[in-house]
C-alpha cells in the first residue's frame, strides 16, 4: 500500500512528489510525460529564479529533480533510500475507491494508495485551421505569459473574445507593436472593464463575427486568414504571431465519477488547503477550479496540498 499517488508531471504534480520525497512518504507519481502544457514553449521568462528557460530545458529540469530524490536516483543522489517511485510513460485510465484507499489504474496495472493528488493538468483546445499545426511554436503559440517577449515590436493575432483573450492581448500589448483580436461572434464574453481597458489602447483593435480560416507562412507565420461572418469575404491579416486563447480542456475524465467537478469539468477545491469533496483525495494546478494558471501557482498549489496530506497521512 502506498501512502500517496500522484497524477500528473507538470509543476504540481512534480514539486508535490519532490516534497513527498524528503518527507518519506512511500509515493507513486503516474505520468504520460515531465513538463505540463508549456513544455512546447520556446522561452519561459516568469518561472521564478530563472530568467528564461525553454519549456524542453524546464522539463529536464524538472525531470532531473525528481530523478534525484526518486529511488532510482542512486547514492551519489541520495536517492538510495527514497520512497519516491517514477511511473512514466504511464496514463491513468480510472481513480476507484476501496473501502478506506483508492486505486489508480493504468494500463501497466493497479496502484493503491491511501491519498490520491490529482495534478493531471489540462490540455488547451486547438485552433482547428489549415496551417496552425504547422506553425505550433512558429508563431502560433498557447501561452502568451510564456511566448509574448519573442514577439517585442511585432504585430500580433489574439484568437478568443473571452477574458483569457483580452487578458493576454493586454500582456502583448507590452511587447508588441500592435495587437488585433479576432472573435467569431458579435458580442465579446470578457468582463466589460478588461474589454474596455484593452480597446483603450492606441495599438488594439478588435475584429467582430470573424472566423478565422488559415495560418500561412513559409518558415515561420506571416499572416492569418479569417472569414468576414456577415459579408463571407476571406481575408488576411500581416501578423508574426497568432496567440490562440479559445479555452482549454482539464484532463479529469478519469476521475469525473469520483470526485465533484464544475460545468467546465475541472476539480472543485478549498483554496486553503487543494482538498476536493472526496476525504483522501487533493488537487492542485490546471485541472482545478484555480482562479490563475501559471507554473509558479500550480507549484505552490501542490507543495500546499502535500503539506496537508502528509499531515493528514500522519493522523490517520
């Protein structure tokens, strides 16, 4: 019986497993792979104590930790006498209750716990046009906290009206030369005041009921097709950039049964503590209900949930 499982290797789930580790708790940390979402970034300049890392060097980083604390970590690591154990590679397919523990099941097999962390992030939706694969990390980007310096003196595309949209126009507008955001409907969904502060800005502009098309370039993006939805004209607008905020999808179809979830299917969890309605279980990081998602606060999200385990573990 393990005292924890923990699943997902982004921030969370990582720092959550490093403390694990020195505090002795027999562990388990399940994940497909090391890094989170912005591990396709080129240049992450927010993750705190270092200046700019690339979402590769972060998840070496990252890896290399846990490496070191795990029990295949060696002597020369202190690793020797670790409780932390690495199921990489590994997705969890089901969280199951038993009696007074759980069950995490993957394909490899079943590993019991007495507490569960879930830290399995979320997966941002995809701009589903010809060209935008192509130019993934060329231009089109998901993370303008990540990405949004490379683009300093540029013109730049926001795709999604929401108040992620007009949060990270707001961000580029630090950088950019201008920033045009594009909606696919008449009416934005921002909070008026974030609308009305980004509009405000002599290098912002707004594109209404526009669809947009494709992504074109050569080696890196060049420009951005959209559709005029009233007039049905396609045309292009001169853009280095496209930063694409149309929402993203939390990774918790494993536990939608288990646990309670919001409308938007993340986590449901006390901000004190990462402890969701289920006694046993926490999360912490992207799949929650958290009001910010940035590295930095998914990292502090899982240290303070495993401060909480442990202690619970010990009482029990």
């Amino acid at each position: 019986m393990n005292d924890l499982v923990i699943i997902g290797g982004g921030p969370a789930g990582v720092a959550a497993a490093i403390y694990a580790a020195r505090k002795q708790l027999k562990t388990v940390l399940i994940t497909p792979e090391i890094g989170g979402q912005s591990s396709v970034s080129e240049g992450i300049e927010n993750w705190i104590g270092t200046p700019k890392v690339s979402g590769t060097d972060l998840a070496k980083l990252l890896h290399a930790h846990l490496v070191a604390v795990s029990a295949g970590g060696g002597p020369a690591s202190g690793g020797r006498n670790s409780t932390l154990t690495l199921a990489l590679g590994e997705t969890v397919a089901s969280l199951e209750r038993s009696s007074e523990s759980f069950i995490v099941k993957t394909k490899a097999g079943e590993f019991p716990a007495k507490a569960v962390l879930i830290a399995s992030g979320a997966s941002r939706k995809r701009l589903e046009v010809p060209g935008a694969a192509k130019f993934e990390n060329k231009g089109v980007t998901y993370c303008a906290s990540c990405d949004g310096p490379l683009f300093a003196g540029m013109d730049v595309a926001v795709v999604g009206g929401g108040n992620a949209g007009f949060e990270t126009a707001l961000q580029l507008l630090a950088y950019a030369k201008s920033v045009t955001l594009i909606h696919r409907n008449r009416e934005f969904k921002a909070d008026p005041v974030t609308i009305e502060k980004a509009l405000a800005h002599p290098n912002m502009r707004a594109i209404r009921n526009a669809e947009p098309t494709e992504v074109i370039g050569e080696q890196f993006v060049s420009g951005l097709k959209y559709k005029d939805k009233e007039s049905g004209e396609i045309r292009e607008l001169p853009v280095s950039g496209v930063f694409v905020e149309i929402g993203v999808m939390p990774n918790t179809n494993f536990a939608k049964n288990v646990i309670e979830l919001d409308e938007l299917r993340r986590i449901k969890v006390e901000p004190r503590n990462q402890r969701t309605n289920l006694e046993g279980v926490w999360a912490a990081g992207d799949a929650t209900d958290e009001l910010y998602h940035q590295n930095n606060i998914a990292a502090g999200d899982g240290v303070k949930a495993l401060e909480d385990i442990y202690l619970w573990i010990k009482k029990r």
